[in-house]
C-alpha cells in the first residue's frame, strides 16, 4: 500500500493511537522471536556444550534418516498431486450432479482431522487386525503384516493430501474464463484439445505451488510417522528428534537432528516462496462457472470411476475410525478419570492457546495497518506482514525439542509442560488465524479511520463499539481454527507430556503404545468428532462472513 498524501487517513490517525498499534504488533513480534530463538538459543548452548557429541552425530544414521525424511515426502506428493489432477478435472468437467457439493464438504474433513485419528482409522482397515487383513492375507499367501513402516506412511499421507490437492486443482480450473469454453464449444473442440489447450495450462501454473505445499506437509509430517512408522528403519528427522530425546536421551544427536531438519525445512521454504506457493492453503472455493462443453459417454464413465474411487479411499479411514469407535466400550471411556483429565487438558489449553493466537494475530494485523497509515518503516512494517510466516521454517517439534534441551538445565521440563504447549501451539497456529483476521480488519479500517478520529473514538472503545462487529466472525473463525489445531497436536506434548499432564492426542498414544487398541479407537472418535465440530463452526463463521 502507497503512503498516504497529507489530508488522508494518515493525517486522521493521531500520533498517540499508531504508537499504541504498533507497540502491540511489536510486543507479538518479540513473543515469537522469544519463542523461536529461546529454542535455537537452547540448541546452540547445548551443541556448544558438547561440540563433539554433536558433529559425531552426523553418522550414517542421520544421512539414512534424512534420506528416508526426503523419499517418504516425495513418494508422499506424487502419490497425491498426480491422482489430484485427474480428480479434480473430473470434478471440474461435471459441475452439477446429485452429491456434488457433499464431495467437496467431505474432502475439507481431513484438514480438520488430527493426524492420530487418521493414523487409526488407516490401521482399522489395513491393520494386522484390520477390516481388510482377511482378504490382504490372501493377496499375500500369509498372514497380512499390517501396514507399518513406508506404506502406512504414504497411505495416511495421501489421506490428507490428496484432497487438498484436488480441491486447490479444482480452484485453478474453476479460475478459467467462461469465455474461454463458450469459444472452445463454438469451434467444437473435442475433449483432447480442451484438456492441452485449455485445463492443462491452468493446472501446470497451479502445480508448482501445489506440489511444493504438499511436499513441505509430507517434511514435517510427525504424528504420522511416529504412529505408522513401525521402528527406526521408517523414522524422519522430527521422529528421530523425539527418539532422541524421549527414548535415549542424546541431547547431542537431538542437536544434529534438529539443525538438519531446520536446515530442510529452510530450503523446502525458500523453494515454496520462490514458487509463490500460498502456504495455508485455501479450503474454500468459488462458484463452478458454466462449462460450454458436452461430455462423451466414456468420458463421464471414466470421470465417474475417479470420482467415486477418490471418494471411497478419502472415507474409508473415516468410516472405519467410526465403526471402531462405536465398538469401543465409550462409557467406561468417559468414566475413567485418565480420560476426563485429558478431555479437560485438552480443551483448557487448546482454548488457551488459541485465545493467545487470535490476539496475537489481531496485533499484528492492527500493528501493520497503523504502519501503513502513517510514516513508511519498511523493516518493521514487512515483520508484522510476514513475521508469523516465519515460524513456518521451524516445526513444533524442533521448537519443543530447543526448549527441552534449555529447561532441562533448570528445574523439572515437565513441569513447564502446559506452558510450552499452550505457547508453541499458538504460535504455530498464527498463520492460519492471520489469514480470517488481518483482511477484516483492514476492511474495516478502511471504512472506519477517519470517522473515528473525528469523532475521537480510540483505543478499547473504538475496538468494542467499531471495530468489532466487522471482527467478531473473522475471530470466531480464526479461534475455532487454532483450537481445533492445539485439540489435535501431537509434537509438543510428546516431548512434555507426563502422567500428570496428558491431553487426549497423547493418551490415545499411550493407549496404542501399551495396545489397548480399543480403547485408543474410542479416544480417536471422541477426539474427531470434537475436532470436526470446531471446524464445522468455523466453516460456518467463515461463509457468513463473505455471504
């Protein structure tokens, strides 16, 4: 945004309100970078500390996991992206048919999964005792081993992705001018040449971006690996991290691990911005335009088969986490005092964490507008527009893994523990809050700046009275989101969870752990539904926003 001329809305917003603005983003600036490099001011004193411990680490072991962390991510997107194409074109290609829209609602569930609940919903049904081990132990002449190890892995991530993927893919085709199908159907151009003249150019400017999101999701995927990985020959760089520390307490095999693995992230990231990749993602789409071209029999046949294979591998996972669920004993579930603690647990610090999150984007959103108002500062004017992109370069793992090896010098980790989680979940959550917050408050700033200052409305007054009713959706959109993103997160209470402090996300691991498999069944169902629900409302908030 230009500066504004004299006689503007910079000359409206007084000296002692832009400070105040921007004092709060700079307060949100220093949370993070306090998070952030607490964590890495950890890792170093602890590399420093035991400088050979640390360049020893970087053995065979460590090569052979960053090269698994690498393969797994790349095996992980083409089995994503490339379905995606063909899914999405089909989708495309039929604009209106019974279900539709049911579909598309059905592919936005896994972004609100926790990835354990999907990890169990993959072992219900292709487990050593899953719905389909009978007839996969025929296919194998043998027992069925379970789907551990690379395969769990890439089948949990294709999960998640490849609706993602289909439903970015099917944006960018419904980003084509009607224009350009109303000529393609006056020269009757066949479905050959429709698809290279016209979808294919569409979806190759689209594919970078969507392959490179999906490939950085596969990098950091924690919960998944650690839940489907099956042992040491399947971990990544975030597993070996938590191993590290948890299992064999090598602080200085943690350091290696976890400097490689911001190292990764850093190229994957650069690598996404050169692409101009948008790194949230977008789950909602616009209206289908008029398509102006007829479909062949053999074409709706083929799209149909897509559509409906897509369709049955997306809510296979989900239907069977149900079934297992329901078979669970529930009301022994919600009597034990284990399972009420962490329901409570969860809930208390997700709400926490996403109350923290919401504010803490709000300032920046505020910080970055008032900078924009009034004397250009590229520096601080550019942290507050990208500052929480940042914490996109470091996991939650590495974050909790810097602050576990720098607490533990100091008094109990665990202790410390709801702290952490309520913290590193915030931040975490910041990019995806930023993006329901900072465009409804610049609307409404818009709209609004000038009559404040002459009326002299400012400050708590002005956010409650003016500002908040264009806010409160957008917010409530943004804090269901974190919430339900701190409700399913497993990387920071891994590494601080104990007997004393257990969310629902870590006694569903525990239980699995000790192979009470029925139990860890019904706390996913549970966890789900929660999970769902909150993003169920936000969905909600967000379409009465922009209707």
């Amino acid at each position: 945004m230009e500066a504004t001329p004299p006689g503007g809305f910079a000359a409206t917003l007084s000296s002692k309100e832009r400070d105040g603005r921007i004092t709060a983003g700079i307060v949100a600036l220093a949370f993070i970078a306090v998070l952030i490099g607490g964590a890495f001011a950890g890792l170093i004193f602890e590399g420093v500390g035991d400088p050979s411990g640390a360049l020893s680490a970087f053995d065979p072991y460590l090569l052979r996991v960053a090269r698994f962390t690498l393969w797994q991510a790349a095996l992980s997107t083409l089995l994503s992206v490339l379905p995606a194409l063909f899914v999405a074109r089909a989708l495309a290609r039929h604009p209106r048919f019974a279900g539709r829209t049911l579909i598309l609602q059905l592919f936005a569930v896994p972004l609100a999964l926790p990835a354990i609940v999907a990890a169990l919903g993959v072992l219900s049904l292709y487990g050593r005792a899953g719905y389909f081990a009978g007839f996969l132990s025929g296919l194998s002449s043998g027992q069925w081993p379970g789907i551990y190890g690379l395969a769990g892995i890439l089948v949990a991530h294709v999960f998640f992705n490849l609706p993602l993927a289909t439903r970015l893919f099917l944006e960018a085709l419904q980003a084509v001018p009607g224009d350009q199908w109303r000529l393609a159907s006056q020269l009757g151009m066949g479905s050959g040449a429709a698809f290279r003249l016209i979808e294919w150019p569409a979806l190759r400017q689209a594919l970078p971006g969507i392959a490179g999101l999906v490939f950085m999701l596969c990098v950091t995927s924690f919960t998944i690996v650690l839940t489907l990985g099956g042992g040491p020959a399947a971990s990544t760089l975030e597993v070996a991290i938590y191993q590290a520390l948890r299992f064999d307490f090598d602080p200085a095999r943690a350091v290696a691990l976890t400097f490689l693995q911001v190292a990764l992230t850093a190229v994957v990231v650069a690598l996404l911005a050169r692409l101009g990749t948008d790194m949230t993602g977008d789950a909602n789409l616009p209206v289908a335009p008029r398509r102006y071209m007829p479909n062949s029999a053999a074409g709706t046949v083929l799209d149909a088969v897509l559509i409906l294979v897509s369709l049955l591998f997306v809510a296979g996972p989900m239907l069977a986490t149900v079934t297992a669920g329901l078979q669970a004993d529930l009301a022994r579930l919600a009597a034990e005092d284990a399972v009420r603690r962490a329901t409570v647990t969860s809930v208390l610090l997700a709400f926490l964490s996403a109350f923290l999150s919401t504010a803490l984007s709000l300032a920046l959103a505020v910080a970055r507008r008032a900078l924009s108002l009034g004397k250009r500062r590229p520096v601080l004017e550019f942290m507050t527009g990208t500052g929480a992109g940042f914490v996109l370069v470091v996991p939650p793992i590495v974050v909790g893994a810097g602050w576990f090896m720098a607490l533990r010098h100091f008094g109990d980790v665990f202790a410390v523990a709801p702290v952490m989680v309520v913290a590193v979940n915030a931040v975490m959550a910041m990019p995806f809050a930023i993006r329901a917050v900072r465009p409804a408050y610049d609307a409404a700033s818009e709209r609004h700046e000038r009559l404040c200052a002459q009326l002299g409305i400012a400050g708590w007054t002005r956010l409650m009275l003016i500002d908040w009713p264009s806010l409160r959706r957008p917010m409530a959109t943004a804090f269901a989101f974190a919430t339900a993103l701190s409700l399913g997160d497993l990387g920071v209470i891994a590494l601080f969870g104990s007997n004393e402090v257990q969310t629902l996300p870590y006694l569903l691991l525990a239980r699995m752990g000790s192979y009470r498999t029925e139990d860890a069944a019904g706390l996913a169902l549970w966890l789900g539904v929660v999970c769902l629900s909150l993003m169920l409302v936000a969905d909600r908030l967000g379409r009465e926003r922009n209707a």
